[in-house]
C-alpha cells in the first residue's frame, strides 16, 4: 500500500492502519473511496478504492481494489463542457428569435457567452461590424468593457490595435 499512497497522505495512512490494529475501527474498510493514488513513475492519478479485510490466520491482510479513474473524469469534464456549449447555443438560439435590435441580439449573445465558466475569465468583450469608406472596425455591441475602452475602440481601422490586426489578417489574435 505504502507505495500507491503519495506522499502526502502516508503519514495519515499509517494512523489509519495503527488504529484499526489497535481498535479494530477503521474509516475506510468496506467503502468506496475517491481519493489520490500514485503510479510506479510517481505520477499522482484519482483513483477509486475498495479496501476489505481478509480473514486469514496471522497479522491482519488487507486487500485493496484500485481503479484508475483519469479517463472516466476526463470524459465526464468533456460532457460537462459539452453540455455548458449546448445550452448557451440553445439560449442564443432563442435569443435570435426574439424581436430584438441587432445591437440587443449581440450584447444578449454576449452574456450568453460569459455565462460559460471556461470562457468567462473576465467576462468582457466586444462585438464589431465591418464598415464604411476605407473599410474599419465598428463596435456594435460590448459587455463588460470599461468607458474609455468603449470609446477608443468604437472604430478601429484595419490593422490598427489587436482587434484590427486581427480583422487585417483574419486570424486570431491570442494575448
């Protein structure tokens, strides 16, 4: 047992098993436990355990059931995220069959789109429409952006600024 358990949770494993040879209690025996375990390399991985006492003659012999649980955590993290896409998806669909102005639309889809927890890291940004005689950037919905970013940005030539940058070489720009 000594070693799958990391490091950090062997001092409180040796007490575990002192107790249960002392008192014959233990927290664990018979239970199903997510916890963290570790592989031959030292590579720490959930795992879920099922620990039983065998009954056989001598000191007391545990056997413990480990199954590494990486995949089932990485899938149920993929369906999570799936889930939170669809649903915001759906509520722009709605959102787009609502007698709203375009500018309303797109705030609205942008709220929708912060609500996402993995996209919402500072839950402002802006939408812009190509426009005009040289062709710029116009700003036609935002959220969550400070004044004076709003008014700087309310028209941004091509290739000029981040968004302008990535407006002339349509591609995105990750800073």
């Amino acid at each position: 047992a000594e070693l799958i358990v990391p490091p950090s949770l062997r001092e409180s494993h040796k007490q575990g098993m002192r107790r249960y040879v002392e008192t014959g209690r233990s927290t664990i025996l018979g239970k199903r436990l997510e916890l963290a375990a570790r592989r031959a390399d030292g590579t720490e991985f959930l795992a879920v355990l099922n620990d039983v006492r065998i009954d056989v003659p001598g000191p007391p012999t545990f056997v413990g059931y480990l199954r590494d649980l990486t995949e089932r955590k990485r899938s149920e993290e993929a369906l999570h995220t799936n889930l939170q896409v669809q649903s915001a998806l759906n509520s722009i669909l709605e959102l787009s069959l609502a007698p709203l102005t375009l500018t309303e639309q797109m705030e609205g889809i942008l709220d929708r789109l912060f609500s996402i927890p993995w996209i919402s890291l500072e839950s402002k940004g802006a939408v812009f429409l190509v426009e005009g005689t040289p062709p710029a950037l116009v700003m036609k919905a935002q959220l969550g952006l400070p004044n004076a970013q709003q008014t700087a940005c309310a028209n941004v030539p091509i290739g000029h600024c981040v968004c302008g940058r990535a407006a002339s070489t349509r591609q995105p720009i990750f800073v």
